[in-house]
C-alpha cells in the first residue's frame, strides 16, 4: 500500500495533519500546462460516505474549499446528496452520460474546477502506481477511461508476457520431453516446476 502521494515535497508538507494517513492520492505538477486529468484518487472502497472527507480534507487547504463533487454512477452504488467533511459539507451530484464513469469532478466556487481519475479500489499495487504516474505526467493527454484502458493493456501485456516465461521454464526443465507421445502412456507423462511468482509480480 501506499501512502499519500504528490509530485512536490512543498506540496505533501501542506497537508493537514488531521487528514488520513492512509489516503492514496497524486497530483499533477504544480503550473503544469492544463490537462484532462489534474491527478489520481486511489480510493479503498467504492463508499463516498466514508472516502470523500479523507479526500476533501487534503485538498480544501491546496485547492481552495471544495464545495461540490459530481460522479458518473456506473461504478458507485450509492451517491449520497451530501457528505460531511471537516467544517462544512459538500453537496454531492452525478452525470451518467455527461461524466467519464473513472472521473471525480470536484469543484470549489472560489477558485475552479479539478479533475482526478478514480483508479479502482480492487486495483493491484503495481497498476495503481503506474496509473498514478501516467494520470499527473504533463505530456499525457488521455481522459480517465484512456488511462484505465491503457493500464488494462499493460497488465494483460505482463500477464501474457509471464506466461510466456512459465513456458519457457517449463520446457527448459524437461517439460516438453514429458509431454504425452502415442509411445507413452499417461502414467509416465512427468511435469516440469514452475515456478509461483510472488504477489504482484508480473503486473
């Protein structure tokens, strides 16, 4: 897991020390040419109840207080009118065809409109880093379902690619002299080690 996450140090020092430790948030590089995406939210759970004051709570003393967030409900069970934060409450609204289903729309009436990807709560570590990186680089222009759908790729990518490796293996430790011949019968038939990955390994 990871813990909270922002390009600049001079930004992570700016942040409350009542807000969550745990919170697993990047934002883009401060003056930073506009972009789609201004940063990325790796929420624990699809409740906005329990993540959103966590959320608004490091981010109403560097963006200005967030007074509204809209959703797109596809991938949120329940989206509640209202949510309370430290001091104040922020009103709560959804768009299904006008909003990216991966994009939390936050704004603060004094100073503008954010953007943050929502990388998936089921998503493994090594993904969500990457996301993390790609979704606050400058030079990327993708919209939030790009993102996804290009971290998917690179994970079925590294999935192929390691079965590839487990062939490989296999083979090299007598696997593929062990495959069944019609002069072999299947009780001779011996199988090669492969070896397990540790966790997150080849994603």
């Amino acid at each position: 897991m990871t813990a909270t996450m922002f390009h600049k140090p001079a930004v992570e020092d700016r942040i409350p020390s009542s807000a969550s430790p745990l919170l697993r948030l990047r934002l883009a590089p401060t003056g930073s040419a506009p972009a789609l995406i201004d940063g990325a939210w790796w929420p624990r759970s699809r409740d906005l109840a329990a993540e959103l004051p966590a959320l608004v709570a490091v981010l109403d003393p560097l963006w200005g207080r967030i007074t509204h967030v809209t959703v797109n409900p596809t991938f949120w069970p329940v989206v509640p009118r209202w949510v309370p934060v430290h001091g104040h409450v922020v009103k709560v609204g959804w768009f299904r065809a006008e909003q990216d289903p991966h994009k939390l729309l936050l704004l603060s009436y004094t100073v503008g409109r954010w953007d943050l990807l929502v990388i998936p709560p089921g998503t493994s570590a090594v993904t969500a880093a990457r996301l993390m990186t790609t979704a606050t680089d400058p030079s990327w222009s993708l919209t939030a379902s790009g993102l996804i759908q290009e971290a998917e790729f690179f994970r079925t990518a590294a999935e192929a690619d390691w079965d590839s490796v487990r062939e490989r293996v296999w083979d090299s430790e007598g696997g593929q002299d062990a495959r069944p011949t019609a002069s072999r019968s299947p009780a001779t038939v011996g199988l090669g080690h492969v070896p397990i990955p540790a966790e997150g390994t080849g994603r």
